[in-house]
C-alpha cells in the first residue's frame, strides 16, 4: 500500500492535479502537464497551479470564502454506527461548504484554492479518493469554478482548507443585511437533514435503509446553487448553523424582526420523522471527537420531544443542509426552489440588537439556536 510520505510534494501533485481537472475553464484555454492554462488567445488571462501564485480575473469583482474539514472534529473515519468514512464524500463536503457561501452572497464560484495537510503515513488512495469527491462536487454543484493553486503539507491529522472565490451575479453581492420591513422570508433547500444523518451516524446501530438518504445528506449535502437567480432578493445567507441560529444573524444585520411561520417548518419535519424514529432506537454515543453538527436535537439531548417535536427540533437547529435563507419584496417574486417561511416586520426604536425577539415562531420568540464551533453545541 502506497503512503503518502513515499511521494515527493512534486511527485503527490502529479498525481492530484490530474484527478482535480485544474485546468483552464471552456474557452479559457487547455491544460498542460502542470496544470496550467496553455492560453488560446493572444494574451494569458489567468495562471493556475504551476506558478508561485494565481493570476484571476473577474470584472465584477471577487467573493472570497474560506472554510476547513478536519479529522476528528468534522469526520472521523469509523463511525460508532459501523460505517467507515469515504474520503471521497469528505472531498465533497469540502467543496460544498464552500461553493455555498459564494451561493448564498449571490454569486458564481470561479476558482478553488485547496490547502491540504495530513500525515506522512496516510494511505495514497485515500488522498486520491477525497481529491475525486471535490472534483465530483465541482462537477455538480460549480461546473465553472476551476482549481487555481493550493498547498500541501504534512499535520497529526488530515485537514483540508479550500478557499474560493466567486463572481457576483450580474446586480452584485448580495448581503445578509438588506432585509426591509414588508418583505417576505423564504427559504430554499433541505432544512434537518444533515443533523439528523450526523446523529445517526453517531449511533450505536446500524443505519437502517430507510434512514440511509438522512446520512447521504450529511455526507454530500447539495446547496441549491443558483436558486436565486431570476429574482432580485433584499437579504441572502446559507443556513450552515441551523435555522433559528442564522434567522437571527440575518435579522441581526439587517436590524429587523423575522416573524416565522411553524406551519411550512412542521411539514418539513415530517420529512425527518423515519430518522427521528431510527434514532430512538440507536442512542447517540457522547464520547466520539467530532463537533460537525448539533447531534441529535430533541432525540438524544435530554428533550422530552414526542416524535414531531424532536423532527421539528431539528428542523429549526441543525446544519449543515447549506439552505437558503433569504428575503425578497413580495411573495410574486419569489423564484421557484424558493418556500415563503415568513414575513419581515420592523423593531422598535428601543429594540436593542440581538434582543430575544428578533426572530419569533409563530409569535414567539424562537432561540437562537443551532451549531457554535467554540461552545461545541
């Protein structure tokens, strides 16, 4: 079996760039053997790996994100339910985390950046398998975005930084504080999802075939892309963090109150309710080093949920789905993809910023709930 400290940097990129595809983009140019654009025009636009940095160009302006994956805290590679990790899922996850935060400030990802550090001993071909799910996830979720350059070196445990950047849409950036009193709340993609697959896989059972499509979720979460093209929203931002959590960053910023309807949030929990029922029987082991997401809201936290409140729970604080949260003028122009949660209402002129009711359910106030790296819950 091939290590990766039996390889030079030169002769592991040889072997990683090939299955990155990091050459130029359609019409852009072709690759060379190093990976960088061989240009078809009569001047270079843009230098990929090969150089001692990157030559980009994007007339709209450029989104930067940056977001890590490390062993031990976002994955471990044998989970208390008996299923290994595939490194190809983790490249996905990678890559996914990513491309939704230029998403969800409107734009277009255009060019990746991967710093990867892991140890000497790690297998070769569980490097090459997380470098094909990054290239499969580009090849879904960001078909245009190309990789630009990287890092690699050696760590205690495996972690992959990818940075992107992104194009704005053609009317610019979208924020997180452009919501207006009058707007409507609307939401795009899976919203529980990932939490749940995450507390499933931290059972101490093996996932049952109907709870299976709740842990793809965890492993290769799809961000809606582009869902908001065709329409001109106030406010975006991805849910990463759980629902009540980001509802409050976004109305936060936007110095609003987001007044929530529990209604189209309960029928989504209904969707949860065969991983909720799994999970009752597969209690969630508490002693496994990975803080990716809330483990098991309302099921294996102390909550005395029924059924449909524990769904409903992780409805509103898991994460990791990498949703759309966004506002928009009225409930005409909403695009499709897009479900109306709510409606934005204006604060007082002594409301104070953060104050417990920035965001209410269904008139009341509903917490500010969800992930925090540093708290660990």
């Amino acid at each position: 079996m091939s290590l990766v400290g039996d390889l030079t940097e030169g002769e592991l990129l040889d072997v990683l760039l090939p299955i990155l595809g990091s050459g130029a983009r359609d019409g852009d140019g072709a690759a060379d053997h190093d990976g960088q654009a061989t240009p078809d025009r009569a001047h270079v636009d843009e230098i990929g790996p090969g150089d001692d940095a990157a030559l980009v160009h994007m007339p709209r302006g450029t989104l930067v994100t940056v977001d890590g994956l490390v062993e031990g805290q976002d994955f471990v590679w044998a989970w208390p339910c008996g299923r290994e990790q595939d490194p190809a899922d983790a490249g996905w996850k990678s890559i996914a985390q990513n491309v939704s935060d230029i998403n969800a400030m409107g734009g277009e990802p255009r060019h990746v950046f991967w710093s990867l550090q892991c140890p000497a001993d790690t297998p070769l071909a569980r490097i090459e398998g997380f470098a094909r799910g990054m290239r499969a996830a580009l090849d879904e979720l960001a078909p245009g975005c190309r990789v630009s350059g990287g890092d690699l070196g050696t760590a205690s445990e495996l972690t992959s930084t990818v940075t992107v950047l992104g194009e704005p849409g053609p009317s610019g950036a979208v924020s997180r504080s452009g919501a207006r009193p009058g707007d409507v709340v609307a939401v795009a993609g899976r919203l529980g999802w990932a939490a749940a697959g995450l507390a499933l896989l931290l059972g101490d059972a093996p996932v049952t075939a109907d709870a299976e499509p709740f842990v793809q979720a965890q492993f290769r979460p799809r961000p809606p892309m582009g869902a908001w093209r065709e329409s001109a929203p106030t406010s975006l931002m991805d849910v990463s963090d759980g629902l009540g959590r980001d509802a409050h960053r976004l109305a936060r910023a936007s110095g609003v109150r987001l007044e929530l309807s529990g209604a189209p949030l309960r029928a989504r929990a209904d969707e949860l309710l065969p991983a909720v029922r799994a999970l009752r029987s597969a209690p969630v082991r508490q002693d496994v080093g990975t803080g990716a997401a809330p483990a098991s809201p309302g099921v294996a936290s102390g909550h005395s949920d029924d059924d449909a409140g524990a769904a409903l729970r992780l409805v509103l604080t898991g994460g990791e789905d990498f949703a759309l949260l966004g506002t928009f003028p009225d409930a005409a122009s909403v695009p499709d993809g897009f479900e109306v949660i709510g409606r934005v209402a204006g604060v007082g002129p002594n409301a104070a910023t953060g104050a417990a009711d920035r965001v209410l359910l269904d008139g009341a106030p509903l917490p500010a709930a969800g992930w925090d790296h540093f708290a660990g819950r």
